[in-house]
C-alpha cells in the first residue's frame, strides 16, 4: 500500500512538470513577471510515524488551512494549521486496569462492561493539532512561468496529540468526566516541519496546486500529572516525527487585486 502511494506521488511530479509547457501563468501577458500577494493553501498529508509516534500511532491523516504571502522575488511567510486524524492506536496497556479478563481489543476498539451490565466496544481515535510560522522560497525552472517550481519550506511551532476515546452513549462510568484524563496520553511540546514540493498557479487561476514530500520532527512530553492504567506520572520527554506526502489547493489574492476592487480608475 505504502509502495503504491509513492509511486502515484512520483508519477503525478512527472505530469505535474510536463504539463507546464501548456500553460501560461495568471493570464496571457505576453512577457509573464513574478506575483505578489496572499495565497490561500488548502492542505492534506498523509503520514507515516517514526521514533516514538511509531510507538503509539499508526499511519495518519493531516488536514488544514495555511495562509502565505509571496513576494515578487518568490519569498513565501505566513501561518499554518494542521488537524492530526489517526484510526490506529497501539498503547497494549492503555486501559488495562478496567478491563476483564475476556475483553477483546484492537488498535480501533476495546471493550468493556457499561453500567448496564452489557459488553460494548469503545472506539479509540488519534486526535491533535500542529499551528505555526511558516516561511520558505519557490525556486521558479523558467523564466516563462516565474512563479512556478520547485518549493521549500520551513515550519515551526506548538503540536499537541491525544487518545481519544470516544465513549459515545457515556455508559462506561471509569471513563466519564475527569477520569479520561488518565487514559488519553496527552503529549505537547514544539515542532519543526520541512517540506519540498512542486507549486503551479495556472493561466485560468483555477488549477493552483502543491505536492510535495514532507517531515515533521515533534520535541514533546507527556502532559498527565498519573496515568491509571499503569500508574505512574506522564512526564517523559518524546521526539514525535511524521513523513508524508502532502498535497494542496491553492487560491491566490494578488495585489493588483486588491488595487482594481480598492482603487478604480
């Protein structure tokens, strides 16, 4: 499945720069020049962990909005927010203290008896959010699509990640209230991203993509003054790192924009 992804990845990049002969970029100007202005990403990655996210996490899900400013020289600044969705859970221990002897459980559900006396299964989820400072350059291939090429970026800032179990009809009392907090994990700290990428902004303004590859490299600790399920505080330092391929929608606000709405003539 893994080696699929890649290979789709790589044989969109080849599509992705062969398809550039065809198109002009921003509209048909004879002599095309470098924009400046806001650019608006709509983001999905798909991630594989490494380092101790391996040790609790399967493979993952981040979507969400970034806001860039480009300058003419192609200099990128701006925010981004990413939410972490993960369906893969592999803490064994995670609520073994309220657990029977014959309750089954997987990386997607555990099961218990409710206070009704009957054997549910209880969902568990990866839940979080990484928000930051983004900046970086689009190195353009040519000078006929000055806006176009090959792209870095750089990224830092807070991430925060949980278990989430999710107790739908709130019928297993040890996880009502406060008490989920001793099972949920949640671990926060700082991060750095780095991602390098294709970016093309086509003529017709409507085809405006990135997709690229992308590391995560998360420097956390455990934020849960006891766990009760192996009863102990959770303060241990983490490095949390996530690899991805990334792909985004871009929608560009130019400056010239802004002048026609703002200042007509």
């Amino acid at each position: 499945m893994r080696l699929q992804i890649f290979t789709l990845f790589f044989s969109m990049l080849v599509i992705c720069a062969s398809a550039q002969n065809k198109d002009k970029l921003f509209g048909t100007a004879a002599a095309p020049e470098s924009k400046s202005g806001f650019i608006i990403n709509a983001n999905g990655d798909f991630d594989i962990p490494a380092a101790d996210m391996a040790k609790r996490f399967g493979d993952s899900y981040r979507v969400g909005p970034q806001i860039l400013y480009k300058t003419k020289s192609n200099f990128l600044f701006g925010v981004k927010c990413d939410f972490i969705l993960g369906g893969v859970v592999k803490q064994d221990s995670l609520m073994i203290n309220i657990r029977d002897r014959y309750s089954g459980y997987n990386t997607h559900e555990y099961e218990f008896i409710n206070s009704s006396g009957q054997r549910i299964g209880v969902p568990v989820y990866e839940r979080g959010y990484a928000i930051g400072l983004t900046f970086g350059k689009i190195f353009a291939y040519s000078k006929q699509h000055p806006n176009d090429g090959l792209t870095v970026l750089g990224t830092v800032g807070f991430i925060q990640h949980k278990i989430d179990i999710f107790d739908k009809d709130k019928t297993v009392p040890q996880l009502s209230g406060s008490y989920l907090k001793g099972y949920d994990r949640l671990t926060n700290g700082v991060f750095v991203e780095a991602y390098v990428g294709y970016s093309h902004f086509a003529k017709n303004k409507l085809v405006n993509y990135t997709i690229g590859l992308d590391g995560l490299f998360g420097f956390t600790q455990g934020r849960r003054d006891y766990l009760y399920d192996v009863m102990r505080t959770d303060n241990a330092q983490r490095l949390d790192i996530l690899f991805g391929i990334r792909g985004g929608w871009f929608i560009p606000i130019f400056k010239l924009y802004y002048c026609q709405i703002f200042n007509p003539r």
